[in-house]
C-alpha cells in the first residue's frame, strides 16, 4: 500500500468517523429538546401546585386540622 492509498483510506475512516458523530450530535440534540420540553412542563405544573397551595401562616379550618383517621 503506497502513501496515496493509505491517505485514502484515512480520509475515509475520517468520514466514517464524522458521520458517526455527527449522527450522535443528531440523537443529543433532540435529547435536550425532549427533556427541556419535560422541564418547561414540570415549571408549570409546580407554578400551578403553589399557586393552588395555602400561603403560609393562612388560618386553617378546624376541619384541617383533624387527625387522618376521622
């Protein structure tokens, strides 16, 4: 094998290599949008929980504040 053919075929392993990557670059990236689409989901379900929950130091009901077994 002469050095032409083994440029050649360092060149080629160099585009194999590259077009892996670049799959994998592919995969992450739409890794991040899914999960950042999980997050800006759970963000607005947690507004929601503490707009619903009562302010602390709000007066309870008695009704509140019986035991969990009556």
């Amino acid at each position: 094998m002469d050095a032409h053919e083994r440029n050649e075929q360092r060149l080629t392993d160099l585009e194999i290599k590259v077009s892996y990557l670049e799959d994998t670059l592919d995969q992450l990236d739409r890794i991040i949008i899914e999960q950042q689409a999980q997050i800006d989901a759970l963000i607005r379900e947690l507004t929601h929980l503490r707009q619903q929950a009562p302010e602390p130091g709000t007066a309870r009901t008695l009704r509140d504040e019986l035991p969990p077994h009556y």
